[in-house]
C-alpha cells in the first residue's frame, strides 16, 4: 500500500488544475460581464481587465493552498512536517 508521500505529487496536481480552473471561469465571467456592459468598448480591452483579477486568484490560490511549504493536506487531514 503507497503511503501518503507518494500521492503528494498527484494531489499537488489536482490542486494546481483545480486553481487553474478557477482562475479560468473568473476571467471568463468576468470578461463576458464586461462585454455585456460596456458595448462601447473593443472586446481585447475587456481580456485585458478580465486577466487581471485571473491571474491574482491563481497566484493567491497557488501560492498558499497549493504549493505552500511545510503542511501538505490528503484526504482532509492536516499533517505537520516539523
């Protein structure tokens, strides 16, 4: 049977992907609202906006949920490496 170290890897994945992801709908939403609202406005304008507040939730997501050192999380439960 693996041990939880060698799932870290794999978590650490799905982790990352599911920030992506986030990011992802928050830059479409965001530069569908935009679209919507502003009519007046060229459409790479609103990609440009739309990026913004995308990449800040990947960067904070990544940052302190999926790499963050020290503590790793698997199945809900939180192990110290200290």
């Amino acid at each position: 049977m693996a041990g939880n170290g060698d799932l870290e890897p794999f978590v650490k994945g799905l982790k990352f992907n599911a920030a992506s992801l986030a990011a992802l709908i928050l830059s479409t939403l965001t530069f569908t609202s935009l679209t919507l609202l502003l009519t007046n406005t060229r459409p790479h304008i609103h990609q440009l906006i739309s990026i913004i507040p995308a990449g800040l939730v990947n960067y904070f997501l990544s940052s302190t949920w999926t790499f963050r050192e020290g503590r790793t999380s698997t199945a809900g439960i939180e192990h110290s490496t200290d």
